[in-house]
C-alpha cells in the first residue's frame, strides 16, 4: 500500500501564527506520522496554517484523525483557531514521497475538483506530461483526495512568485503543460502561495 496524506488547514486569527507554531510543532511530534511541510498563506485565502504529514497506512492516519477530532487543544493551538479542516490524501501512482530540504521560498497549493469518472484519465494525462513539466521546474506532490469531492491536489515549490509565473507561462508556451486530462477538470479550482515557516521541513 502506499503511503497516505493529510492536509490540515488550520485557519488562525489575524497575526496568531507566531503564537501557534510552537503548539503545533509539539502536538504533531507527539503524534504518529511525519510533518513534511508547514506553511502560512500569503497569497489566497489569508490567515491560514497548512500542514503537510505522511503516514504510513490508513490505519496510522486514522488513528490520528481521531486524536485530532477528539482532542481539547488540536494541534496545540485551540487558543488561535477559528476552523480546522482536516483532508486525507493518496499519492498518485508512482510518486515519490517528498524528501525533507530546501526547495523555494515560495510552495504553490492547487486544488482541482474532478468531474464523475475522471480520476483514472488524470493519472494517465499526467503520466504522459510530468517528466516534462519537471523538467521545468520540481514537484512536492500530487495528491487525490480520499473522501468527499473527488479532486486532486499538487503542490509546487518556487524561489520566488516571479519564478512562479514565468514556469508556468513556459510550460504553456512550450506545450508541455497542460495535460490532456485537463478534460475532466470542473471549473472548481483554487490556488494559493505559502511561505515555509520555521517548523516546515520542506523550505
């Protein structure tokens, strides 16, 4: 079985991260699985802690799931949150768990929902077009969510936002991105840009 994923969205009042990290870096050593990334919007919905952890099987993830739902300080950061999203997550095939470094100043989140059906077409469609999208720039992760909407989520390290738009816009112009399976795409998609904090393995 591969491993498994969550992000966790945890939604702060205004100018309370700083605060919060610290709880957080505690509750989520003190729990099963691996944090992987921790970062804080900067562009997109605001005022929002995403947290990145791998687990081993579904049974780890789970058990986790409920430590968090049953908990009286989640996270360790109760006093700071306004809403805790919680989103369990599967690798697509042949992905490569990310390995903790320095990666970019910048990690861009995008989530797509998917039509009906069209998960296994996206696989393909990206099977075909991500060698050379990574040859443009690297890759954290692309994910597909594991309960409620079917959708997928990917998520991208740049140096800077510049360097963001400029990899896209080259992926475009080359051809090389999209790929076919942009098809079964809805209209439903957001994207943000985070900057690593300082608990965040990948920077």
């Amino acid at each position: 079985m591969s491993k498994r994923y969550e992000l966790a969205t945890l939604s702060l009042q205004m100018g309370s991260a700083t605060n919060a990290l610290p709880g957080v870096e505690a509750y989520v050593r003190e729990g099963e699985g691996r944090l992987l990334g921790a970062w804080l919007a900067e562009v997109g919905a605001l005022n929002r802690l995403v947290l990145l952890r791998e687990f081993e099987n579904d049974a780890e993830m789970l058990r986790e799931r409920q430590r968090g739902l049953a908990a009286s300080n989640p996270f360790g950061a109760a006093s700071w949150l306004t809403r805790l999203e919680m989103e369990s997550y599967a690798p697509f095939p042949n992905m490569p768990a990310p390995a903790p470094g320095a990666f970019g100043a910048i990690y861009e989140i995008r989530s797509y929902v998917l039509k009906p059906g069209g998960l296994l077409p996206t696989f393909e469609g990206w099977a075909e077009k991500l060698p050379g999208r990574t040859a443009l720039s690297p890759l954290t992760i692309a994910l597909y969510g594991l309960d409620g909407t079917p959708r997928i989520t990917h998520i991208w390290p740049y140096a800077d936002a510049n360097a963001r738009f400029a990899r896209r816009a080259e992926s475009v112009a080359t051809g090389v991105w999209p790929p076919r399976s942009a098809v079964w795409l809805t209209p439903e998609m957001q994207a943000g840009l985070y900057v690593p904090t300082a608990i965040s393995p990948l920077r």
